[in-house]
C-alpha cells in the first residue's frame, strides 16, 4: 500500500514540477547536436533525487552523508540545467559527493592513492552517465534495467543493501520512465536526473563491491562504460577536445547515420545490458578464475562490436 501512495506523490510532484518548469521556462531547446526536433521540458530526472530523499526519510535518515552529497550535487546539477554553470563550479560538488558516499562505505583510506584514484574514477563515471544521456529512454530504462540486477542480487546471492532502497529507486524511474519513455518526450532527465541516478548506481555498486570483494559488478556499467571509453578514445585519435559537446557515442552514430528510432536504440542498449547482467550473476555461481574470463570475454566482444560498428558507419561522413 505504501508503494502505490509512493507512486501517486511522485507522479504529483512530477506533474507539479512540470508547472514549474513551463513556467519558468527550464526547457531544452533542440541545436546542431540535439538528436530531438522538439522543445521538452528540462529536468524531469529531479523525481530520482525526490524518491530517493522519500527513502531516507522513511528509513529513518539512513546512509545520511551520502544523501548529503548526492542532495549537494543533484542541487548544483540543477542549478547547471537552468544557467549552464562551468565546470569550475560543478566538479567541486561532484569530488564533495564522491568522498561523502566513499566515508559512508567506509572505504579503506590506506594507501591513500587508491582513494584518491576512486575519487577521481568516481567522478568520471558519473560524468560519463551523463554524457551517456542523449536519447529518449536511455537513462531511465538502463538505469532501471541495473537496477533489477541489484534486486536479483541482493534477493538471490548477497543481501547487500535494503529492498525498499532499490524500490523506491525503481518507483522514480518508473515514473519518469512513463513520461520520457516515449516517441515524443513529455521531459528530459536533465543533468539533475542523470548526475542523481548515476550517483545513486554508483553507491550501490561500490557498497556490493566492498561487501562481496568482487569487481565482476562493474560490468553493471558494461554497455556504458564500453562506449563512453571508446569513444573518448575515438575523440582522442580525431585529435578533438574531449571536453566538448559532441554526438559520436555509438548510440548517437546509429540515431543519426541509420535514423534509428529513439526507443528502438535505448531498448537495444537495455537488452545488451540485460543479457551481460544475466551472465555476470550466473557466473556468480562459479569460480573466481571463471568469472574472470567470462567479464574479459565480455568486454572484448563489446570493444570490437563498438569498433566494427563505427569502421562500417564513420564513412557516411558522421562527424562530432
């Protein structure tokens, strides 16, 4: 009962923050690297945030320096979707969100490079489900679809963290799900909502890794990782500023050069996710050494489907 009273406030408050937003105009307007024709309203991913601080709430201020961070940097992502703020002011908050949910975990702090370089990693991920954000569909429902892998895990392998934390995440995406998940888009996640549930990934993630003592998890992040490392390769060997905005993920290169629909290309990526989560839990029933061919086996097959992908489409002139 509780979950479907949860469900009809955020439908309200989404519906509330849609007011808001028409009103005051935080709206995304298409440009030369848009792969949208339409103005959409910006932000909608703030739900993730909200849904998550109804948890915190309802477990009695729970995991209360991560709520701190991801509340910090979901407030500045926010504020970056109305004024577009520049990095110097963005990446203080996301370093700040990072070492907040790394203290939470009880990361070991010797030796003290290894935290350093899971911050900075930490923040790159998050950047990098940001980036990752482009179409319609792609964030909610690839979230959604880590999101049944943690349950699975958690419900059949290792009680990891609470149900209802991964319930209550899911009931957000469901709802955004219901109004992005579409041909034309009612709004878009914004930095907000892809900073937020990126973040809230990456805490489960971190706290499964630590408990369970297996970095087989991080292909959790496989289809994403895959592309947004390639493609920053790409960029790279193209000699462009990596920095900059751009729309040669392998997913914008299909949208683009094949005229893909949106939902077609999101469903893709969560099907290939699915199916790679699919294994990694099966190999859970398996040894160590097992586990790590079938996570390398995985990621090369992904590496060399990326490159034969954009070897067969780069000379229709698809450019950044």
């Amino acid at each position: 009962m509780i979950f479907l009273f949860l469900i009809f406030c955020l439908l309200l408050i989404e519906l509330i923050y849609f007011r808001v937003a028409e009103r005051f105009n935080i709206i995304d307007k298409p440009n030369d690297r848009s792969l949208h024709k339409e103005i959409t309203i910006r932000g909608g991913g703030i739900i993730f945030l909200v849904s998550a601080l109804f948890y915190f709430i309802f477990s009695n201020f729970e995991y209360s320096l991560f709520f701190l961070g991801l509340t910090a940097v979901s407030t500045i992502s926010f504020l970056d979707d109305i004024f577009t703020l520049p990095n110097r002011y963005r990446l203080p908050f996301q370093f700040l969100a990072i070492i907040l949910m790394l203290v939470e975990l009880h990361f070991p702090a010797n030796p003290i490079w290894v935290g350093v370089g899971v911050v900075i990693l930490g923040v790159g991920i998050l950047n990098a489900y940001n980036f990752m954000d482009g179409i319609n569909g792609i964030t909610g429902g690839y979230s959604t679809v880590i999101l049944i892998a943690f349950w699975v895990v958690n419900n059949y392998h290792l009680k990891f963290i609470e149900n209802d934390f991964l319930i209550f995440t899911l009931l957000g995406l469901m709802v955004f799900n219901y109004f992005n998940f579409r041909t034309k888009a009612k709004c878009f996640a914004g930095d907000v909502g892809s900073i937020s549930i990126g973040l809230i990934i990456l805490f489960l993630l971190m706290k499964l890794i630590l408990q369970d003592q297996n970095l087989i998890y991080l292909l959790f992040l496989a289809v994403y990782g895959v592309d947004s490392v390639s493609t920053i390769t790409h960029r790279l060997f193209l000699k462009e500023n990596i920095f900059q905005a751009h729309r040669l993920h392998l997913f914008q290169v299909l949208v683009h050069a094949l005229k893909i629909p949106h939902l077609v290309m999101a469903s893709l990526y969560m099907l290939i996710q699915s199916i790679v989560c699919g294994i990694v839990i099966i190999s859970l029933n398996y040894s160590l050494l097992t586990q790590l061919v079938t996570g390398f086996s995985l990621i090369i097959l992904l590496v060399l489907s990326y490159v034969f992908i954009k070897r067969k489409i780069m000379p229709v002139n698809i450019r950044s």
